[in-house]
C-alpha cells in the first residue's frame, strides 16, 4: 500500500453530504475547509456545534477543529486558493415539473473558476444529472479559468441517521473520472476504507447514484405493495420478508414496509430521474410505478384511521402521533410521510397532538396550531388513537401498559410494524399494521 498522502480539500456547501464529507476526511488527517452560506450554520460549526442531529457527528466535528484540520468559513475564494481539491455537495433541489435544479452547481463553479490561479481537482459529490461534471461544470470552469484543471464525479451513499458510519464503513467508492492523476489522488485520499473502489467514467458515476436511490426506493415501494396485499389474503408481510429475503439474490434488507418513503433524497432522485429519462426519450415506467405507489401508501393509513370510526367525522376525535421525522435517528423532516399524515388528519378535523424524540424544533413551522407534547405519554393522555408515524427504537421502550391506561381507547395504528402485535393484542390493544396479520 501507498504511503497516505494528506491533501488539502475544500468542500463547497456544508448540508449533510458536505459536513459528514468534510469531517470525516479531517478525521482521516487531511486539511479541510468547509464552506457555506449561511453564517449562523458557520458561527454554530466554527464552536463544534452541529446544526443537525447525526449520531457521531458532533464528536468528530469537536475533535478535528481542536486538533487543526478542520476549519469552516464563508470565504469560497480563499478555500478555493488555499486546497488542492474542491469537492462539490451543495443542493440539488427538485425544480417544477419534477426537474433537477441545477443552479447551486452552476453557482459553485463560477465561483470555483473565478478563484482558480493554479490547477486544481473539481469533484463533484452532490446528487446531478448525467453529464453535469464533464459538460456543465468543466464549460463553466473553461469559460473563466483558461488554465488546465481536473474533474471527478465522487457520489455519496450515506444515509442520514447512520451517515458518519456509512461514510467511514462504505459498501464501495465510486470514482468518475478520465484521468490517470485523479484516479492516484482519490484513490489515496480513500485509502482508508476497505472496500472495493469503482473506477468509471463521469457519467457512469452520476448514474450509478440514481440508479441506486431508484432501486431503494423501488424496493420499499414494492414490499409496501406486498404488505397491502397481506391485508386482503390474510397473510403477514414480516413472515413474507423473511423468506424471501434469505434467497441472497432478493435480501432482506429494505424491505420495511410502512408509511411510504420520504426524506431529502428518494423523492426528489427518484422524480428527477424519471424526469431525465423523459428528457432523454425514455419511459420508465417501473419508476413511474414507484412513485404512484409511494403517492398511495400514504393515503391508505389516513383510510385505516377512517375506518376506525365508520359513520363518523375525525372533528371530534383526539389523534396522538408518535413520530414526525422522516425516518428514526433523524431531526430531518424534509418530506416526512409522518409531517403530511399529520396534516392530512388535522384537515380532517381532528385533534392532533405530537411527540417526536428530535424533530420537534424542525416541525414547529410545518405544523401550526398543533399541540407539541413534551413525553409520549402526554401525546396518549385522553387520545382516541395512537399513530406510530416514526420507527424511534425508543417507542419500542415505552411503558405500553400506562399508555393503554392513559389512551380513551386502546387503539395503535402502527405506521411503521414497529411493535410487536401479539405483545400489544396481549395488553388489550386493537392494533393495526402495514400488512401485519397476526
Ligand atoms: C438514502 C439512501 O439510502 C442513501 O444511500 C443515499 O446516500 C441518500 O438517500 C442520498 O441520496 O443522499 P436516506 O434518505 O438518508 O438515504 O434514508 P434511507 O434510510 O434510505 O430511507 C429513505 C426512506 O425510505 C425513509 O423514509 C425510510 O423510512 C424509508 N424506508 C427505508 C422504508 O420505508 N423501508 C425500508 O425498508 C427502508
């Protein structure tokens, strides 16, 4: 092995993808300079404080600012000067008509290129279009910095919750790139992990990423398709998984079923890459599929909670909701099935209060006019049912048995298959699932 070479990296756009990025390749000892924006999210980060909730991420962030390689500022000029690799993680929001806003990328290459005074590596991370690095970004670099400079498309697998393991334990690096330097250089700075390392060319890169969300989410879409059919033949979805999930071509990983995929990626991947494949000519229906199926699973828990109540309107019913991130270990609510569910019941006239573990600061402004509970409990107090919209390991924990005292009645609607429905029959509960049938 190659002695491990230290470099000096800027990362343009500290979210999730650019902070995680960033610190863990100070962790692995290179100079990083994150830049963003947003000066209160700076101020915050330049203490060691993390603007978001990530397991391991606020000891990593601590511990490379105190030992020197990790800083964070506003100025992208001087990153752009002082590194030798600027990697690129800024947003790729979805634009209308499910397109791919491309304008911080281009925004982020001007700025690149109007700093540029030597040659320098451009990679980019974020999550765009095919064709973005070797057309977009190199035409704008070359329209300002007529010197010679570099290019890789470098995706990013992380998921949020688990993202400074993801990051530091990956499945495989992938690394788009034609050239020979760039290839020594990442290859170096990804010495670190052992895993195998995809070389392929920019766009293979930028397609892999895609390709990857929109099977994830094909196959959360197709396990919740399985679970609605459980409802209607009597069988359960966790005993399907289990079988057909040993086969080692199917897996079982993925295949919880619940409320629906959510959270800043899958919706607006999987719509920006059906959308490109329209552009391109192509119908691709399986993903049309995924998302109409999506669409639907979270309209079928809203019909279980009317069920409940046949004949009678939800005005003078009291919902608890257990849950508002968009999946568990997360303060993110972008997207969150649980957020629309909750809206969705509240049109419906009825009574809502909610407890989330992390998410409650995020949800304040989506949820107006709700009551925000301070524990669990307070949230079952007098409520006609409870939703588990959110699968927190620490519902799981709760004391069910006060709950099933504190409830009007004993009623859960879980979202997300997170109990045990034969412990929650045996305590007394009416419990319903996602295509549990036990
Ligand atoms: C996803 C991908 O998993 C990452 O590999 C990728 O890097 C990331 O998007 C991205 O593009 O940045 P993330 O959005 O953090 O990561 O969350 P996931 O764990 O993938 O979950 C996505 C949604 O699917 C959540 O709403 C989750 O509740 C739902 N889901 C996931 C299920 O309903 N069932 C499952 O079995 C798994």
């Amino acid at each position: 092995m190659t002695k491990n070479q230290k470099n000096k990296i800027a990362i343009v756009g500290a979210g999730y993808v650019g902070l995680i990025t960033g610190a863990c390749f100070a962790e692995w000892g290179n100079e990083v300079i994150c830049i963003d924006k947003d000066k209160d999210k700076i101020e915050k980060l330049k203490k060691g404080i993390s603007p978001i909730y990530e397991p391991g991420l606020a000891e990593i962030l601590q511990k490379n600012i105190r030992q020197g390689r990790l800083f964070f500022g506003q100025d992208l000029g001087q990153a752009v000067k002082k590194s030798e690799i600027i990697f690129i993680c800024v947003g790729t929001p979805s634009a209308r008509g499910g397109k791919v806003d491309i304008s911080f990328i281009k925004e982020a290459a001007q700025e690149i290129a109007r700093n540029m005074a030597i040659s320098k590596i451009i990679v980019t991370k974020s999550t765009v279009p095919l064709g973005t690095a070797r057309n977009l970004v190199a035409k704008i670099i070359s329209e300002t910095w007529k010197g010679s400079f570099e290019l890789a498309s470098n995706p990013e697998f992380l998921r949020e919750g688990t993202a400074v393991f993801d990051f530091l334990n990956p499945d495989r690096v992938v690394i788009g790139t034609d050239s020979q330097n760039v290839k020594r250089i990442l290859l170096n700075l990804y010495q670190k992990v052992k895993c195998p390392k995809i070389i392929t060319t920019p766009e293979n890169a930028e397609m892999i990423k895609y390709a990857a969300n929109a099977f994830l989410a094909m196959k959360v879409s197709f396990i919740n398709e399985i679970a609605n059919l459980c409802e209607g033949v009597k069988a359960d979805v966790k005993e399907i998984v289990r079988g057909i999930g040993l086969d080692k071509r199917i897996g079982s990983q993925f295949f919880k079923a619940g409320l629906g995929w959510g959270g800043s990626c899958f919706p607006k991947d999987v719509k920006g890459f059906y959308q490109l494949s329209k552009d391109n000519g192509y119908n691709f229906r399986l993903l049309r599929a995924t998302i109409e199926v999506n669409n639907e699973q979270k309209k079928r828990i809203i019909e279980k909670i009317k069920n409940l109540f046949p004949g009678q309107k939800l005005g003078n019913k009291t919902i608890g909701v257990l849950g508002l991130a968009f999946k568990g270990n997360t303060d993110d609510i972008r997207e969150s099935p649980a957020i629309e569910i909750t809206k969705k019941l509240q049109k419906l006239g009825a009574n809502i209060k909610v407890y989330d573990p992390k998410a409650m600061p995020n949800a304040q402004k989506a949820l107006p006019k709700i009551k925000f509970a301070k524990t669990p409990y307070e949230v079952a107090e007098d409520a006609d049912l409870l939703v588990i919209a959110t699968e927190w390991e620490e519902f799981k924990k709760l004391n069910w048995k006060k709950i099933k005292n504190l409830l009007k009645k004993p009623i859960i609607v879980d979202g997300r298959n997170l109990l045990n429905p034969i412990k929650m029959k045996k305590l007394g509960f009416y419990y319903i699932g996602v295509g549990r049938n036990i």
